[in-house]
C-alpha cells in the first residue's frame, strides 16, 4: 500500500492532508484512561450470577450463602428491582410491572409510493435481572457486590437458584415452523417481527423472464469482539442527588437520557462520562441490564459501583451481529439485465426484541437492491425468537448483510448465464446521470458513478493480468479465483439525528473543539482540527479537542453509521464560520474599516480583503474579544459557538473490491491473495484514516468471510465463548491491501463527505466468497455457507466430485 504522508504541506488547506492522528501518543505510551482504569475510594466490584441454560424456568433465587462471603458488602436479584427500575426497551408496549403480559402490535407504514407494507412487530418482556424465566445462556438473574473482583466472583458462584429446564429454539428455520417450542409462551408461534415490502410488478417481471435464479445463503451470527469489553462504574452524590456513570460507550448523551429513563430519575440527575474507550463496532450503542444494574446499585447502597466484563460474558451475553439466512431469486433476460428481484430473509433476533432486532432486517431489505437499477423487487423479511443473546448492530448494521445478499446473487447469476460478472454488474448499475436515484427500498441516493468506479478498479488491480495469472495456475491445476463486487451502503444518518460541536477560544488563542459524538479507534480529533484550522486559518498547534462528557454539550447523537465526517465535521465547521463571523467583526472595529468588509484568515493572521498589509494577528483579536470596551457597539464578549447539524439526506457511499484467493485441492484450505479496494466516500478530510477504515474494516469482513462464526449446540450453549474456539483473524490473514479512491461529492453536508468506516466490512465478505465460488467454478457449484473454511470447502469438492 502506498505510504501516507504525515508532515503538513505548507500553504495548502489541511483538509485533504494525511496528519496524524493528535490522540496517538497517551494511547501508543500507555496513557489512555479506559473504564477498568477507573479507581475510586470505597468502590465496590460488581459479578453476575448468569444462568447455564438457554431456556429455564427459575423457582428461586438465594443469595444467603453469598452475603456471608469475605468482602460481600450486599447482592440483589429481580425481585429487588421490581417496581423500582424499568424492564429493558422493546419494541411496542410490553412490561412486567402490574402483571401485565406482552403485547402484540400490527402497524402499517409506507416507505414505497406505491405498495405499503405490513408490519407485524411483537414487544417481549425483558427485566433488568431475570425473573421467572431465563432465555438465553449467560442472562443474568443475581449480582453480588464485593470489595474485590475476585472476591465477587467468588461470591457469585455461591448464589443458589433452582430452575426447571425448558426445550430451546435454536435453529432459526425450524423455529418459524408450525410445532416448534416457543421462546415465549404468550405468543403464538417465534416470529418476533414480519415485514413485506412490494415495488413494482414482481409478477409481471418473472413472467417476462428469460431465466429464473435460485440461491440461498447464511451469513452467520458474529461477535463484536471489541479490543476493550463492556465495562460501567456508577458514583451518586446524595447532596446533589447526581448519579455520575463512567460506560464504554459510543453514545454518551443518549445513553444518559436511556439511563435516567430506565431507573425512573431526571436526566438531569445523571452525568454521563466516556472515557477512552477500545473499540464498539455498534455493540456499545445501547443500553444493557448491567448497566441499569450498576446505576441502581450504586444509588441505593451509596457506594461507588464498577462492573468489567470478562471475555466469556462479551462473547455470551454481548450483542451478537449479522445472523441472516437468507433466499433470492432473479427474474433475468439473457444478456443479464435483471427483471425482478425478491428475497426472503429470516433474521436470528434471539430472545427478546427491541428496536436492533426490528429495524437491522428492515434496513437490509431497503438496502435490498444495491447498486442496480431494478424495476421490480420484493422483500418478505423475518426476525425470529431463539434461544440466543439478542441481536443487535455489528459494524455495518443491516447494509453488509444486503450487499452480501445481492453481491453474491449477482455472482451465481453470471455463472449460471456463463457470462462476465463486470459485465453483468455494468449492465444493471444505475447510471450517473439518473441521480439523485429513488430506490425500490424507498431511500433516495444522493450521487453516485459506478462505472467510472469499477474502471478504477480494474486498472488498479491490473485485471487483465489477474485473469492469465488465473489461467495459468488453472493450467497447472491449482484453484484460483477472482471475486469482484460493487457495494454501496446508508451513511450519515441522517435527518432528525443532529451532531453538536462547540468551540471556544480564550484570549490567548488556544482553541477548545468539544464534540458531541465520542471516538473509539476513528481518529475524530485530528479531523476536526484540520476542519475548524482551514476555516480559522491558524495550525494545528492551537487547538485541543474534547468530547465523552454530557456535561460538555446539551446533547448530541451516537458515533455510528459512519456519520462523524458528515455531522460532526459539518457542525465543526459551521461552529468555526460563527466564530470567523464575528472576529472578523471585531478585526474590522480595531482596523477602523466598515464592519462589513470582508476579512481574510490566513497563516495565523486576520486582514482585510484585498489589502493584507491592514492586518492583525489572530492572538491580538482574540485579546480584543475578552475586552468589551474594545468592541463594536452591542456584541458580547468571549468567543464561543455551538451547532447542533442535521443533514436533509443521508449519504450513500461506494466501491469496487477484488479480491483473488486460492483453494487448495487437498484440504479445502482458502488463502487470500491479493485484495484491492477503490472506495467513493465522496471528499476527505484526512486520506490516511480513510485508507485505516478501510483496512480495518476488510480485515473484520475478512474474518466472518474466512473463520469467524458463534456455533451453539442443540440446548441453545455456546460452544464458541473464548478466543480459543472462536477465531478471529492475525496479522497472517489479509495480503497487502491497496486502496484508491473516486471521488463524488454529495450535497448532503457542506463538506461533500460521505462516510468509510463500514466499506471494508461490507465489501470483503461477499468479494472473498465469491472469488473461493470462482476458485471452484469447474465444480459448478454454489457456496452457501460462511465462513468458507476448510473443512466445509473440501466437503463441497468432496461432493462435486461424488456427482
């Protein structure tokens, strides 16, 4: 890959430069502050009494012997918070409280002009400790507090509860079948949510067909594995009546709100503090149990309150991604361009449902159809109970389970119709001159050029070359195969979702960027130096960026969805022009020239427009801002802007991957190549932490492509819950990744940013299969399975070679 440069290029704008990263430092010496770093006077350790069945009824719960531990300071199970906290969010209006069952709610919404869908969502009961019942393994039903982690692990392990084994519901197919055993027993069968979705005439499509393909897939269930696991401490201050939580999380302010809603206070009782936090991937945008937990915990026995979650707990209880089987077929002429496109999908939501367990499926189905024009298209989406962590999002969240779906059916299509799968893709690309393109799933893309894009690709990767290296190991008998896809995704969210920033500068010209949404790996603060630093025309070297505090802003929504360029860095730069505005105001009041006279900020100086010898520095007038008789009439004194920023579209990002694999005959065994990556995320602020995206976004794709997946056995256990059965990719897993760019801008955000941090993860799930797919064409079959490890590929050479 090519080498990034990282010294700033004088008399250039700083957006568009690879700087480094102004966080690197305290993380590289060993000085981040992460949760379990957190110390405090008098705190308690939280452990958790979890149960070992999937599915169980609980007759009691005693946690006597565990009070009498050494260091046990108390312990608590549901019945002690019945009535005091909130059972965790579902979806429509089910609670435990009063005795009330779960309810059922049918909507209708419409999200196409022409066909509304049917909505079929089912709220479930989920209390902070279980009460009653247990659905999943590793679900909590009792918490010892104690003087020491290890003496509350200890403790727990004495707390006695009695259960009554009930069948699991594992498989997600049998589940939706008539006579399977139910997850709840009020409901009348395991589906948790039904959505079908219509745009234009399906039937008329497959009517005019020329051919009719078939696939089906599974993209299977996946941890987050984040480098640092869930982690909460919890402080109250009875003299202000302040409840201050310390959470590893990716959505500081509405985690607050979710908190103070849960335990039934004021949000504006709770202070909530992010510290570093390592990685969140979409797993630490929600509230869990633990925390409500903590929180209650700490209210109620005064105590300062930490709980840290081992690897086990992350893998077992965790929020799980992905977990799609999945079906389509394509109404299709001859010459490949597609007809009609419907696809089934039947989504393992696991035990309860929430609004992850709803709205990730959904998103797949709007993002159905991907980056091809076509006419006609149905969607039947399924969220199904199982005996599992429920599901919720994983880098991507929705989008990489569509662009797998549509990138791999596009690549058995072009098998079946034996002809170039470029080719095919080129043929149904929406074509540039159409957008802003309204799709079928009822989104409206902002700007997109696939097929300059793809013609990137191929001179980047020297395709031709990549095809006679391909016939020449064929020749020698070898299996090598080359995948391509075409991916696009939702960015940005979105309208309705605003990101703050503010900055201040004090009167020695030091710059104070606070951020609403909170980093965990991205490298936002460099970002938004370069952003107010152009606007502002001063260097680096002034500013300072803050974010992880509610107390910093009055609100803000979570990093995720790549959005933090878009919104962020858009609610940045609208806080720097406040802030340029009225300095230049108060330049033009010192230099005695009208106030409306334009001012130029540039290398740190602040002049006159068309004349720079009438010139102040930008320290003399940020002086003058803290002196009010030095002020024009009627304006107020400090410098200070804030901006909450909500875009009027989202953004739709996109990209041509290759990747070329080899299979070896004898063992199965898949090794990756060569991977290139030629991604659109419109304009950049920083090249090098858009190329790291999208390195590290391939490498997790990697993973689920070629070895990551939870397995659970028939009682519903997971049989994957360490990192010694669940593997995860090292540094001998990719080859050298190159990456290039398009560039289209959108006119979603003043900044014409779009967003990267999902590209790698969408992109080389479906680019690595469908090269092993190409790797076995003389087999003429179809992989249905991840991950494509060894001893599922040499099963299907096995069975090809039986026909």
């Amino acid at each position: 890959m090519a080498s990034a440069q990282v010294t700033v290029q004088k008399g250039k704008r700083l957006v568009g430069q690879s700087l480094r990263r102004t966080e690197d430092p305290k993380f590289v010496t060993g000085a981040g502050a992460y949760l379990d770093d957190l110390k405090f006077p008098k705190m308690l350790y939280a452990a958790f009494v979890r149960s070992p069945h999937a599915h169980a009824k609980i007759l009691s719960v005693n946690v006597e012997p565990a009070l009498s531990a050494p260091g046990v300071f108390g312990a608590l199970t549901g019945k002690d918070l019945q009535g005091k906290v909130d059972d965790m969010p579902s979806i429509g209006k089910a609670s435990s409280e009063g005795g009330a069952e779960a309810k059922e709610e049918a909507i209708e919404e419409t999200i196409a002009e022409d066909k509304p869908p049917r909505v079929l969502k089912r709220a479930t009961i989920r209390a902070m400790l279980a009460v009653g019942e247990v659905n999943f393994a590793g679900e909590a039903v009792a918490v010892v507090f104690a003087e020491s982690y290890y003496q509350a692990e200890d403790a727990a392990e004495l707390v006695e509860v009695d259960y009554e084994t009930l069948e699991a519901v594992v498989d997600v197919e049998a589940s939706i079948k008539h006579g399977s055993p139910k997850v709840h027993a009020e409901f009348p069968d395991n589906i948790g949510y039904h959505y079908v979705h219509r745009f234009g005439d399906i039937k008329g499509a497959f009517e005019k067909a020329d051919k009719i393909v078939k696939v089906k897939l599974i993209n299977q269930r996946v941890a987050p594995v984040s480098l640092e696991p869930r982690g909460i401490a919890a402080s109250y201050d009875d003299g202000n009546d302040l409840l201050t939580v310390w959470l590893s999380t990716q959505d500081p302010h509405n985690m607050r709100d979710s908190l103070a809603d849960l335990l039934r206070v004021h949000p504006k009782n709770v202070r909530l503090i992010a510290p570093d936090v390592g990685g969140g991937f979409g797993g630490k945008a929600a509230p869990y149990q633990e925390d409500v937990v903590v929180c209650f915990a700490a209210r109620h026995f005064g105590r300062p309150i930490k709980w840290e979650e081992s690897r086990r707990e992350h893998m077992l209880t965790m929020t799980h991604g992905r977990g799609q089987n999945q079906w389509a077929e394509v109404a299709v002429r001859k010459d490949g361009k597609i007809l009609g496109y419907k696809i089934k999908v039947i989504s393992d939501g696991g035990a309860y449902s929430d609004g992850a367990t709803t709205g990730l499926p959904e998103l797949t189905a709007r993002m159905g159809t991907g980056v091809y024009d076509i006419p006609a298209y149905e969607a039947d989406i399924y969220s199904v109970f199982t005996n599992k962590v429920p599901h919720g999002a994983y880098r991507g969240a929705g989008r990489p389970e569509a662009a797998y779906l549509i990138e791999r059916t596009m690549n058995v299509l072009a098998a079946q119709l034996k002809l170039d799968p470029i080719k095919v893709r080129r043929v149904n690309y929406i074509r540039k001159e159409k957008f802003p393109f309204k799709t079928p799933g009822g989104f409206t893309y902002d700007s997109a050029d696939y097929d300059t894009n793809m013609t990137k690709a191929l001179q980047v990767a020297d395709y031709p070359k990549l095809l006679q290296e391909q016939r020449e190991a064929k020749q020698a008998g070898r299996l090598v195969g080359i995948g391509v896809v075409t991916w696009t995704e939702i960015c940005g969210f979105g309208p309705g979702m605003a990101q703050t920033a503010a900055i201040a500068i004090n009167k020695e010209a030091g710059i104070t960027i606070s951020i609403g949404g909170h980093p965990h790996g991205q490298g936002h603060a460099i970002s938004m130096i370069q952003v107010a630093a152009d606007e502002l025309g001063v260097g680096t070297e002034k500013f300072t960026v803050q974010s992880g505090d509610t107390n910093m802003l009055p609100w803000s929504s979570m990093t995720a969805g790549s959005r933090s360029a878009a919104l962020t860095g858009t609610a940045t730069l609208l806080s720097a022009r406040k802030l340029k505005e009225k300095m230049g105001k108060i330049a033009a009041h010192a230099l005695k020239v009208p106030a409306e006279t334009g001012m130029v900020f540039q290398d740190g100086r602040i002049h006159v427009e068309n004349n720079p010898s009438k010139s102040l520095k930008f320290e003399d007038v940020t002086d003058l801002a803290f002196k009010p008789e030095s002020l024009p009439e009627g304006m107020e004194s400090t410098l200070f802007a804030y901006t909450a920023y909500a875009p009027p579209n989202f953004t739709f990002p996109f990209g041509t991957h290759i990747a070329v694999v080899e299979v070896d005959r004898e063992t199965g065994v898949v090794k990756l190549q060569k991977y290139f990556g030629i991604d659109d995320c419109g304009k950049l602020l920083n090249p090098m932490l858009v190329e790291g995206q999208f390195q590290g976004g391939a490498v997790q794709g990697a993973g689920q492509a070629l070895m990551e997946e939870l397995i659970y056995d028939e009682n519903g256990q997971l049989l994957t819950s360490t990192l010694a059965d669940y593997m995860i990719p090292s540094s001998d897993t990719m080859p050298q990744m190159v990456w290039a760019r398009t560039e289209t801008p959108t006119y979603a955000n003043p900044l014409g940013v779009k967003g990267i941090g999902e590209a790698g993860t969408i992109a080389a799930t479906p680019v690595i299969v469908n090269a092993v797919e190409d790797a076995l064409s003389e087999y003429e079959l179809v992989v249905e399975n991840m991950p494509v490890r060894s001893d599922y590929i040499k099963s299907l050479i096995d069975g090809a070679a039986k026909r």
